[in-house]
C-alpha cells in the first residue's frame, strides 16, 4: 500500500479557482440570460472512529442566494437516518410489490450499533443559534433573519454521525470487505431553484445538490487509505517521503487527509486499510486512480490491472463525444454495492469478471457528465441521468471492446417495448419515487430513456444528434438542465420542431405503431395505429428485386432529416391513413428496416 500517491496531485486551492473562475456567480447561459443557480462553500473536518463506525464533524456552509426570492428557510439532506427501522426507505422496500433485492427488509432488521444516523447539534445562521427539526432525512430550519436576493450567509453546524451496515450505496463492511463507502454521509444543504426548495425525502433513488467548492479534512486510523473526490493538498502529512515507521513514530494513531474539490455538487469517499493504489495518465485528460481492495483473488486483481488502459480508453471516448471533462483526476473506487457515481469518481464492487468491472466503470464514468457535469434533477427527471449515460456507455463499450454492433442499443429497445405493453409503465414525467414498481422505474430510466436519444437520431440524423450531445453539454454544463433543455438543442442543430416528440414520449405513455395496410400493385398504404407520431422511414422492394429507400416526414416536425432517401409528401399525424403510389410494381414494403423506431408491433411493419 501507497501513501505518496498524491503528490503529483498537490496544487493550491487558487489554482483551481481560476480554472473555475466563475464558480462563485450566477451562472449566465446562452440560452436563457436570467439563469441563476445557487451556491455553496463548505468547510468540513470529521474525526472518524473505525472501531465504533461514528464520527464527529463541524460545518461551515457559505451560502449566496442567487434567486429573486426571500428565504425564510433552509433544508437539509441527512441520508443516513434512512438506515433505521421504520423509516420511509426501510417501510417502502417492505411494501413495493418488487422491492430492491440489496434492501429488501434489512434495514428493518439493522441492529442499534448497525444503523445509520446523523444528528445535529448545533447550527448557526451568521452566529445566532437556530431553531431546527429533523424529519425523518431532512432537517427543517427556521431562519433568524431570511436571506436576501444577492445576500450571502454563513452557516456553522455540529454534527454527529453513524456509519450503517452497507446496504445501498453508503455504509461499513460491503460485501466485498470495504470498511467504509462514505456517501451522503453529511449535512447536505437542499437545492432550491426556480421550482423552489428540493427537499426529497431519501427513499431509494438518487440525488440533487447545489454547485460550490468543498473543503474536507478527514481524520482516520492511520492504516486505512482514502481515496475520493477532491484534491489531497497535505501528501507530505499523509506519508510522502516517510516510511510506515516513522509514520507510527511522528504521527500518533490517526492521521487527517486535507481535500480540496472545486466546483461539484457533492463530495464522496471511501477508506479501507487494504486498499491498492494505482495511477494511470490519460495523455490530454486526468490522471486516473484506482482503488481496490489488495486481499482479493489473483483473478480479480488481474482484472483491476487490466481495466486500467480500457478506462483511459472510456474517459478519451466521452471527452471526445460529449465534452472534455475539467478535472485533473477520476478515481474509480471499490465500494458500495453496485456501482454509483459521485464528483471526480465513482465506488464499484470489483470481484465481478473482467467485463462486468469494464462495463460498471463505463456506465459510472458515463455518469460524470450525464448528471454530475450536466446536473439534471434525478429524481424528476432520472430518464436524462441514466437514460442517456445508459445511450453513451453502450456506444462507448461497442467502440473501446470493439464490439461493431450493427446497433448497441438493441437491448434498450426491447426493454421499454416489453415495459410498453406490460401495461405497468408510468410517463417519464413520474418522480422517481412515485413508480408502482421497482421494475418500472428501471425500465423507464434506463431503457426507455436511453430509446429517448438513440430514436431521436432516427428523427433528426445522426450526425445532428452527435452535434446536439456536445452543444447540450457546451451549453448547459455547470449548471441544471430540464427535459426541454436537450430538445430544444436537438432543435437549434436540426432546424426542426421537437417539442411533440418531448410531449409524447417523455411525457406519455403514447405508443408508437405503424403498419403496412395495403400494398396493390404499385400503391401502398400505411396505417398508424398507436396515438404517437413520427417520421417513417421504409424500404420498397420491387418485383424485379431492385429496392428502394422512402422517406416520409412528419408534417409537425416542420422540416425533414438529411437522408438520401427518396423524399414524398409530409404525412400530418391527424391522418391515420397515407397512401402513395411508385413507378413498378411491389414485392414488399418494409417500414423502418434498421428497426431505429419503437414500434411496438413490428408484426405489421412489413407486408
């Protein structure tokens, strides 16, 4: 084990202020001028026990109010009170028809030494004390004095905390032997936006935070090794230059690991006592670290050792396609209970084969621009955080592991298909927690958001879509996008309209089905059967076994793709029928022949 590592990676918090040198302004964007979003400072330091899994922490929160608005109060995040019995997670997970397999009624069974909490002490608004409530996993704040628009307060806050048994994402002792996977492990101040304050309960699904700079010193037994968000900033207080004796002789029993991370929206880490350390440069981008655990397997280590040129090959592939990503350095991490992004890295369980782990890391790295550099709200919108780092990860494994699938994204389109006539989907619009089922809720975030980019290719083009990724991360990086955000994007590259398209896919559970009706000589009808419009692509196969490729536009789309199709009337969608007629008789007529759309009946696609 290493603990000079950080060295190369000791620069000075004002370096990384003038790399972000607008972090601490309202956020002014192209598209909308008046944009505003709030802001955070925290300083932490917390003092961890590894033998009672419990620590003490202090705070200091500086807020600016970027809004309009007047606040009268503030809210807190405190995830780790979902780690009891009886909370709204562990009673959720007891009641869903298809609960979490990683949950299911443990939680109800945690022992007191076993269960998760974080409790306030003390918390002040510009040095006068507060009146507060915990509630379950938020903290309810009264304000002394309400912020003012532009106004910008400092609140000090004491804090308590216990580490739970590693159930989902965060806690001690996973099931590969991390001790400690540090998610959501502090006082976590809401967001609040033009919508107003974010204060979700943690029931199971993921997160919203507000952008600022962290400032974390963390004090742990001096055995165990840190790896995380952020910049070290003290590698010579860590052990750089010192050998383990001296270590022990200078350092007494615990040692505080200084960290500096710029410009995110949380901060995350993890520590264990066995932990392998390796460093990988990625020419033109960050330095990556990984973080495993040095007891597993020869075969597991062999599979860490070997994922480590494909990652530099993953974060090359998502900063050439999506956007170059501004940090100095990725970690990829075992820990937690899957896999789960967060700022600057992401913890993995890493005992899987080779491309279980390759594939893990290619989803969560995905994640560090789809959600944590393009902040979409997850619980509101979870389609465009794991649908479309679903849609990139997919084209990325495809492209790293030289797959060449005819279409890497087959498997998504079976899946919302199966979800469409299940009779159980729920529109996109749902709230993550608001599913009836477990299987829903995946489906829909994952699948059919991913169907969401790779069907909107088959609308305006690929090479538009490819244009539409990098200006919607150019754009709205840094900042919180909505589902109108991305598709009025598509629409300034593509020259088209494409606000049905967010209406009736992202905001419905309208189908999309065209069929073949009738095909007499050289006339050919179609019919649409499902409430959904769209453009149609179909191929015509002649008598004389020549082919050719039609292209119908949709009448409200305003405009056409760029194809090299044979180009006929616009079909308005107020029609359920459209016939046109060819030059030579046919053999066949086949609707969307690449399969690009999600028809739900492809029996009648083809006549």
């Amino acid at each position: 084990m290493k603990r000079y590592f950080f060295t190369l990676l000791a620069i000075t918090f004002t370096a990384f202020c003038n790399a972000f040198s607008s972090i601490n302004q309202p956020i002014k964007t192209i598209q909308d001028p008046s944009y505003w979003q709030q802001h955070v400072d925290y300083t932490m330091a917390v003092d961890m026990d590894v033998k009672t899994y419990q620590y003490n922490g202090t705070q200091r929160l500086v807020y600016t109010n970027n809004s309009h608005d007047i606040l009268n109060r503030v809210y807190y995040h405190l995830f780790f009170n979902a780690f009891q019995p009886g909370s709204e997670m562990d009673v959720r997970s007891l009641t869903i028809a298809d609960p979490d397999p990683r949950v299911k009624d443990r939680i109800s069974k945690l022992a007191p030494e076993d269960i998760g909490f974080l409790k306030v002490t003390s918390l002040k608004q510009n040095g006068e004390d507060l009146q507060y409530e915990t509630v379950g996993t938020i903290l309810e704040v009264n304000l002394a004095t309400p912020i003012q628009p532009g106004e910008q307060v400092t609140f000090d806050m004491v804090f308590n905390g216990q580490v739970p048994l590693q159930i989902r994402r965060a806690g001690k002792n996973n099931q590969e032997g991390v001790a400690l996977s540090m998610a959501q492990w502090y006082p976590k101040l809401a967001e609040y936006d033009f919508e107003g304050w974010h204060a979700d309960p943690y029931i199971g699904r993921e997160f919203f935070g507000v952008w600022g700079n962290f400032d974390v010193s963390i004090t742990i037994d001096k055995n165990y090794t840190i790896g995380g968000s952020g910049y070290l900033q003290n590698p010579e207080e860590i052990g750089h230059g010192y050998t383990q004796e001296k270590i022990k002789k200078t350092k007494g029993d615990k040692l505080t690991w200084h960290f500096l991370a710029p410009n995110v929206h949380d901060f995350t880490w993890a520590a264990d006592p066995n932990y392998a350390h390796d460093t990988l440069q990625v020419p033109d981008g960050p330095l990556l670290h990984f973080f495993y655990k040095n007891t597993m397997s020869k075969e597991n280590l062999d599979n860490w050792k070997n994922v480590q040129s494909k990652t530099v090959e993953l974060m090359q592939y998502y900063s050439s396609n999506v956007g170059m990503y501004p940090y100095n350095q990725y970690s990829v991490i075992q820990g937690g209970d899957g896999g789960m992004e967060y700022a600057m890295c992401t913890l993995i369980t890493g005992e899987g084969s080779f491309n279980s782990l390759f594939g893990v890391i290619a989803h969560e790295m995905a994640h560090t621009w789809f959600q944590f550099l393009l902040a979409s709200n997850e619980s509101k919108h979870e389609w465009m955080d794991e649908g479309f780092t679903s849609y990139m990860s997919d084209l990325a494994e495809d492209f790293v592991l030289n797959k060449n699938l005819e279409n890497p994204t087959k498997g998504a389109y079976r899946a919302y298909i199966y979800l469409a006539k299940s009779g159980k989907e729920q529109p996109l619009t749902t709230h993550a927690d608001r599913y009836a089922y477990n299987q829903a809720y995946g489906i829909s975030a994952y699948s059919k958001g991913e169907v969401f980019l790779a069907q909107l290719s088959y609308i305006i083009g690929a090479e538009n879509l490819k244009a539409t990724i990098k200006k919607y991360f150019e754009d709205f990086k840094f900042t919180h996008p909505k589902p109108l955000d991305i598709i009025r994007t598509a629409e300034k590259v593509s020259g088209l309209e494409l606000d049905w398209y967010l209406i009736d896919f992202g905001q419905t559970t309208n189908t999309i089905d065209y069929g073949v009706k009738a095909v007499e000589d050289n006339k050919i009808t179609l019919e649409r059967i499902g409430l959904m419009p769209m453009p149609i692509d179909l191929t015509v196969t002649y008598t004389d076994g020549g082919t050719e490729n039609f292209y119908i536009p949709l009448q409200m789309m305003r405009g056409e793709k760029p194809t090299s199709a044979t180009l006929i009337s616009d079909w308005a969608w107020a029609y359920p029928t459209y016939t046109f007629t060819v030059s030579k008789p046919v053999a066949r007529v086949q609707i969307d022949p690449k399969e690009a759309m999600a028809d739900i009946n492809k029996a009648n696609n083809s006549k």
